[in-house]
C-alpha cells in the first residue's frame, strides 16, 4: 500500500524554524517527484516547493531563501527545512508524489500529484 505521512508540525514563535518530514512507503522513492503543498483555513491548496527525480527544486516566490525540500532515496524520505517563519505560513502542509521521467522538472501544481499524506499543521504566533 503506497502511504505518504507527514510530521514535525507544531507551534513556532516569528522568526523560528521547522524540518517537516515525510515518511514513504510502498513504492520507491527514486522514481517519483515529490511536492510541498500547505492550505490556510479558507484559502485555496498552494504550492510550497517541489524536488525532481534529479533533485532539481522549485520554490514558490513567497517562501525562497527560508525553506529549503530536500529528500533522501535510500531512507524513502523527504524533508521541508522551514527558516525564518512568518505568520502567513500557517497552514496545513501535505508532501505528495508524481511518477515522472528520470530528466523531466517537477510541477508545483495541486492537479499533477497522485497520492498525499494526510497533513501536519503549522502555526506562526506569538
């Protein structure tokens, strides 16, 4: 059974750090592209970054420079480094896949990606 579950979520202060994690299994992670998506309450799925079969990444404008997608084949993990967090980070975030081509660029599009996790949430507050 493919499953994807996100964690490291929590309550950070302005100005803090996260590293969301998301945990893969029942396919193999070297053969997919994988996204960061997070949604705030009455707000539309937004794109965060992505990380290609490559490791070629893709950033939305409103978070490069803080957060950093990484992923780990051989551990069937991937990580989002979140610095510097504002309040208007606050959202649920959801890591998802997409089987793609070895050389083809990853897509922060809601409607590419086949399977999600089931979301962890972050708040920005003081």
């Amino acid at each position: 059974q493919l499953q994807l579950v996100e964690s490291g979520g929590g309550l950070v202060q302005p100005g803090g750090s996260l590293r969301l994690s998301c945990a893969v299994s029942g396919f193999t992670l070297a053969y997919y592209a994988v996204g960061w998506f997070r949604q705030a309450p009455g707000k539309e799925r937004e794109g965060v970054s992505c990380i290609s079969r490559d490791s070629s990444t893709n950033y939305v404008d409103s978070v490069k420079g803080r957060f950093t997608i990484s992923r780990d084949n051989a551990k069937n993990m991937v990580y989002l480094q979140m610095n510097g967090l504002e309040p208007e980070d606050t959202a649920v975030y959801y890591c998802a896949i997409v089987s793609v081509g070895v050389l083809r660029m990853c897509e922060m599009k809601t409607q590419k990606y086949t399977n999600w996790g089931q979301g962890t949430q972050v708040t920005v507050s003081s």
